[in-house]
C-alpha cells in the first residue's frame, strides 16, 4: 500500500523502475491508500487480519484480509521534552526537526546538533557519524572542513539494488535549470543474470552532469546486483570532482556491472 510515491526523495525515474520491476516479479501495489484500521479475525501463525484502508484522493474505502501487515510509519524526533525551549533552541513545530546553518549550529550560538534531528538533511548513521566527527575537528582541533550533505553515497536495498550519490534528476533540474544539465543513461545486462537469461535489460545507470561547469557529474544512479558497491567508489570521485570527460577516459574493467558508467 503506497500513500502517494515510492521511495521519497530519491530519482523518481529510478523509483519507477524498482516498482514496475517489483510489479513484473508479482508485488501488487494498492496505490493512493493508507490503513485506517487492522482487525484479527482468526488467530495462529500466520492468521488471518483484516485491513481497512482510505484513499488519499477521495472517501473511498477498501478492504483486505492478509496474513501478515508490516506498518512503514517512518520516524519522529523526539526534541520536544529534552529541555530544548529552556535554552531557547528553535524547533520545527510540525516535525520536531531542528534548523542550523552549515556548521551545524543552531540559533543559540553556543548549541550544536547533528545526526537525523537536523531539518532538510539525510536521515542516514554514516552521515551523523561524519558532521559529529567534522564538528568536534571545527570546535577543538582547528579544522575548517564541514559536513557534505550533496555528495552522499547510499543505497536502498529494494529486490534490484539502487546505489545513488549526489543530485537526483529532478533536484539538478529544480537547482541548475534543465538547459544547464545532460543526463547520459543506460540499460544493462548482468554478466551473472545472462546464463540463466534472467530480466534482459532491467538494471539500469544513470549520469547527471552540470554543463556550465566543464560537465561536472552532479549525480549518479545505479540499479543492479551489487550497486552499493559500485556507488562507493564513484562517490569517491564525485567528491573529487570527477567531470563526464575523465569518466569517458576511464578504462572500464569487464565483464563487472560497474563498466556500463564508464
């Protein structure tokens, strides 16, 4: 059951391709509903439960029996009771999430946060992990370095793997405008999925560059076996400033999943 899209946040041209690809492997998507309640009507393992859901567009109502209801309800940051309008540390009301410049510093000069907490940024442990550790650099050791919240590497684990870093297609053309950014993209084929003739043509890579700066790569997306893998390598020479020319001039290693963004 999908409220509205699959996988917020990221390449939505990616996102439907996961779901069509779940879609041809047998997953049903109940689109544009949401549970409302879940009863038990027969006891055991697995049982029985009766779902009642509402469409988001209308009054709309449905209901299902299934064995089994795995609810995503997603997170919540629990700011609200740790003391944080004693000090007068500003909240997002709605979310709980905190609001704090590129250092990591909320509106009270002398109050830092980091990790998931913070507003419009990735909810991920390696990202918190890095602006603590940048941070306490800044604050005792000199340093000057900040905390990359673009260029991080991550991968959703979906049926075919999706590794991304950087920009998605549709932020690069809200950031940069569409004029500005050439998407270079192609299906491949598995080496391991040839001999048992599994899903020609259904992984899938994809390159976002910047034009007005020497076609910097601004984006990269991978779907595949092992597209975590891949994706943390390239992130290194995202980082790096790695350009659409020096991919190209890159010598690809084969037969591996990685030569199709080369």
């Amino acid at each position: 059951m999908v409220r509205s899209i699959l996988l917020r946040g990221f390449d939505q041209d990616i996102a439907n391709k996961i779901g069509k690809y779940m879609e041809d492997h047998g997953i049903n998507f109940i689109r544009e509903f949401v549970p409302i309640k879940v009863e038990q009507i027969e006891e055991g393992t697995p049982g029985r439960l009766k779902v009642t859901a509402k469409s988001t567009k209308g009054n709309q109502i449905i209901e299902g029996e299934y064995n089994t209801v795995l609810l995503a309800i997603g997170r919540d940051s629990c700011t609200r009771k740790i003391g944080l309008d004693k000090v007068g540390v500003q909240i997002n009301e709605k979310t709980g999430k905190i609001p704090v410049n590129d250092e990591e510093q909320t509106n009270v000069p002398y109050i830092y946060a980091v990790g998931d907490i913070l507003q419009d940024k990735l909810e991920l442990t390696p990202v918190a992990i890095q602006a603590g550790r940048l941070l306490v650099q800044r604050l005792y050791a000199g340093a000057t370095s900040k905390c990359d919240y673009v260029n991080v590497p991550t991968t959703v684990f979906t049926p075919l793997e999706y590794g991304a870093c950087g920009y998605s297609e549709e932020t690069a053309v809200e950031k940069f405008g569409e004029e500005n950014i050439e998407v270079y993209h192609s299906h491949f084929w598995p080496l391991e999925w040839t001999v048992p003739s599994r899903d020609n043509n259904k992984c899938y890579a994809k390159i976002i560059c910047n034009i007005q700066d020497n076609e910097r790569v601004i984006g990269f997306h991978v779907l595949g076996p092992n597209a975590g893998e891949v994706t943390q390598g390239f992130a290194a020479a995202i980082k790096c400033g790695m350009t659409k020319e020096q991919l190209d001039s890159t010598i690809g290693i084969h037969p591996v999943c990685a030569e199709v963004c080369i």
